[in-house]
C-alpha cells in the first residue's frame, strides 16, 4: 500500500508549544532547535515505526505550508532560522 504523512518538523501542536502543550514553558519548539538536531530523536522513532509497521516506502510531507506564518515550522518572518 502507498501511504503519505503529513509531518510536521518539530514535536507538539502545530501552535509551537511542544510536546507539553502549554505555550511559554521550557520545551516550546523552534525552527532553529530543529537545525541543531534536538528533535533527531523523533525522527528515529518515527523511521523504526515506520519500517517494523511494514511502510519503509511511505511518502513524507514534511513542514507543509512553510511559506505561511501560521504554524510553528513557517519560515515566514523567520527565513534565517528556516534556511
């Protein structure tokens, strides 16, 4: 089967809050945390996953709509941090 997901490129809802969820506390993501490889250890899980569950061939979207400034990944106002 093909499958196709939607990734978002940092950890949390789309809001930047980070996996606690709560906006303002320590573990609020950014597009440069991103660059410096703190959320590597999401991307594993989710490539182990993806091959044990039998879909090493799935198609990632990764960061879509990164051209807005509605979601934490946008590069919108923060081109240097994207890049």
């Amino acid at each position: 089967r093909n499958v196709i997901l939607s990734i978002p490129l940092m950890p949390g809802p789309v809001d930047g809050s980070g996996p606690d969820r709560i906006k303002g506390t320590a573990d609020d993501v950014s597009l440069q945390a991103c660059a410096n490889g703190d959320y590597n250890t999401y991307w594993d899980s989710l490539a182990d996953n993806l091959v044990i569950n039998r879909m090493p061939n799935a198609i990632l979207r990764l960061g879509w709509e990164f051209n807005g400034t509605w979601l934490s990944w946008s590069a919108g106002g923060k081109e240097a941090g994207y890049r």
